[in-house]
C-alpha cells in the first residue's frame, strides 16, 4: 500500500530539490531527524515511485536542446514509442491531447545532429506523418527549477550553505565518461560506490564530481510524481510573445507556483510553457488568469499532457512514476 505523504515527507523532497545530493547527516539536522530516520524515508519515498533524483546536462554543456512534434499512423503507436523511449537523445516523451501524438524534449550535441535527427532519421521511423521541431534558443525555467515549496528560510539558506562541492579540480569530457555512467542510476551513490563501480581512485573521483556538478556540466534534479501532490494534470502551451515583452512574459510566469516549464524557441510560436493543475477544471482557472495578468501573450495552441513515458532520461509507468530503467541521454 502508497504511503500518505506528510509534511516531514514534504519537507525532505522540498531539502533535495534544493541539494540532492546532501548528506543524510546535514539533512536530518535541517529537519530536526536522525540520519537514520531521513534516509529510512527517502527509501520509502523511492521505493513507491514519489521521488526520484536524475541527472541532465547543464547550462554549461555543449548540446542543443529542440521541442520536436511528432504525429503517427494509430496502429503503429506503441511500437513507435518503444523505439522513441530507447532513444538517449529523447530526453524526455510526452503524449498530448491534441497536435503532435508525441512531444519530445531532444538534446544532441550540434545543430548537424538535430538536422540529421529531425530530417533523415524521425521521419523514416515505421508509422511516423511529421516531424516538426521548435529549436530553444534559451532555457527560462526547467522542471529542476520547480520547487514544493514547505521548507522556511532559515533550513533553505541551511541547505544552500551545506550543498556538497564533491572535491575540485578539472577533467576532461573523455575523463568524465565513466563516472556519468555510474551516476546516473543513482545520483545519491556515494563517493565510494563510485570508486568502486568506474575503477577509480576516491579523489580521482572527488575531482571529477567537482567538474561535472560545481561546473554545471550535469544537473541533479529531484523529480516526484505530481499526483502525490494534488497536481495531476500538466497542461502545455505554445504562445507567441513580442520579443520585447519577453522579459516580462517570463517574470509573471515564474511568479506562478505550478510552473513547470518555460523556454524561448524558435518557430511560429516563440515561447512554450507547461503548468501543473489540481483537476481539468483547475486547468481553466490558470487559462483565464493568464488571460487577465498576462493579456499580451498570445495563446497560440494549448493541451493536456495525458502520460508521460519518459522524463529525464527515466522510464515512466501509466502513473507517471519511474519503472526502475534509465536510459542516460546522450547529450551527457
């Protein structure tokens, strides 16, 4: 049977969004709890499928990120999406309502690789109609950006100031290879595990966790299944917005609590944005407030994200909770 989330609960997915992966002993002090205790609760917290900790490339990384549309032929659906959910350029798949059966989150490491991609692979996949890619051309706000939001000030600055640097020191893309590897299964493995699952030395491993996380070359994230929330339904929209007032478009949407997503693309609509709702009729409510606070947006498209097979890299159920299989994105 699902455990009921508490606040504790609560507060501790709230701490590893903000630092995932901080130690058991700073965490259990930040919630007033035993190391022992807090860990005993991320166990049952990821053993249900309500948190998970996953890695994607940072803003310092060298890829290209492109929101691609994809329509198929009914019949060939689940066999297309099997293949889709193999595929570690596929960051993330979602499945709408209405327009593209299939909305992909894409990063590759060049322009050449999205071209070859979207041009000479995708459409040539059994039962696919269009392929149609909006390029971002910058990331206003991801889902690790998105916050519970429970914890007070004091145990967020707390929780700033104790975020482990894991050592220091350069290493080269080829170095880091092996232990990106090693991480992405499991982001909370420690400096040890590490060691012993890439062949390598404590520091050498120390060092090279510094490169990857202190240098923005990969981000940690902790993701959670929105319906243990009482936020079940994500909508998303593809807006068009005067370059000018793009700025502000940006501010008014990163006031809202439920927003999960927000990027600048190019294409005949230049913004797309997704928000999490507590039913279908909440959905409504956030399109007439977007409406009043935010009249010059144009509301171009929108539509309910039904599933979502795939997120960061991990493999969803139904339920929108992870089925236990990665499949590392290639970008990294």
């Amino acid at each position: 049977m699902r455990r009921a989330l508490d606040d504790v609960d609560r507060s501790l997915i709230h701490l590893l969004q903000l630092s995932p992966r901080i130690s058991w002993t700073d965490a259990g002090r930040i919630l007033g709890l035993s190391a022992s205790a807090v860990a005993s609760r991320w166990r049952v917290l990821a053993d249900q499928g309500t948190a998970w900790i996953a890695v994607q490339p940072g803003p310092s990384a060298d890829h290209v990120t492109a929101i691609v549309e994809l329509t198929c032929q009914p019949s060939a659906r689940a066999e297309l999406l099997a293949t889709l959910v193999d595929d570690g350029r596929l960051v993330s798949i979602e499945e709408s309502s209405r327009g593209g059966d299939f909305v992909l989150t894409v990063m590759v490491e060049d322009t050449g690789a999205l071209t070859t991609l979207v041009l000479d692979e995708l459409p040539l996949r059994p039962g696919v109609q269009t392929v149609r890619p909006s390029v971002v051309v910058k990331t206003l706000h991801t889902g690790s950006d998105w916050r519970i939001g429970v914890l007070s000030d004091r145990q967020k600055a707390e929780a700033q100031r104790v975020t482990p640097a894991d050592g220091g020191g350069p290493a080269g893309p080829r170095d880091l290879a092996p232990l990106l590897d090693a991480l992405t299964p499991d982001p909370r493995a420690s400096l040890a595990d590490l060691a012993r699952d890439t062949g390598l030395t404590p520091a050498t491993v120390r060092r090279r966790m510094h490169s990857l996380l202190a240098g923005d070359r990969v981000v940690l994230r902790c993701d959670v299944a929105h319906a243990d929330f009482g936020l079940p339904v994500a909508s998303a929209y593809f807006a068009r917005v005067a370059p000018v007032d793009i700025g502000r478009t940006v501010a008014g949407l990163v006031s809202l609590p439920t927003l999960r997503m927000c990027l600048q693309v190019t294409g005949e609509h230049n913004l797309i944005f997704s928000l999490l709702s507590p039913s279908v009729a909440g959905v409504a409510a956030v399109q007439a407030a977007l409406g009043k606070h935010l009249p010059w947006v144009h509301i171009a498209e929108s539509r309910l994200i039904l599933r979502t097979p795939k997120r960061t890299g991990w493999v969803l159920d139904a339920d929108g909770r992870p089925t236990g299989r990665v499949v590392p994105p290639a970008a990294d």
